[in-house]
C-alpha cells in the first residue's frame, strides 16, 4: 500500500512539474515514465505511448523504497521503545 501511496505521489509531482514547464505533455510515472501523451492530437492519430516494462521496473523502484522506510521506521520505533 505505502509502495502504490508513493508511486502516485511522486508521479503526479511530476506531471505537475513537466505540465508546467511543457504544455503539451502529460507522463504518467517516476521516475520512469511508462505512459506519455502529447498534444494537440489530429483525428485518427495516436498521441499516447505505454511501456509495460517502465511500469513494472517503477513498481519494483517503490515497492523496495516503501520496505525501506517502513524498515527504519520499526527500527526507530523499536529503539524509542527500549529508552
């Protein structure tokens, strides 16, 4: 659950930022990006690209940096118990 919260979070960052600084593209994913879309679009023509691999390698990314921090966090929490 922690690994989707922070896949989401930093995703959405991201098409923030790049929306911001590029009108016309629209990424899903960080840090790779497995789904891009640009326009304006002409009709019957595909805009969108999605890489299967990307999205498999960053749900791998955040589900270790999720083990990660909930590892320190019992850590800390176990330490903070002991004092």
């Amino acid at each position: 659950m922690i690994a989707f919260a922070l896949s989401l979070v930093s995703s959405m960052l991201w098409r923030a930022y790049i929306m911001a600084t590029i009108s016309d593209t629209f990424p899903m994913g960080f840090p790779l990006q497995f789904f891009l879309a640009w326009g304006p679009c002409k009709p019957g023509t595909v805009c969108s690209e999605f890489n299967g691999f990307y999205l498999v390698l960053d749900v791998i990314f955040w589900y270790s940096i999720g083990a990660f921090l909930v590892s320190g966090f019992q850590k800390f929490r176990g330490e903070s118990k002991n004092h």
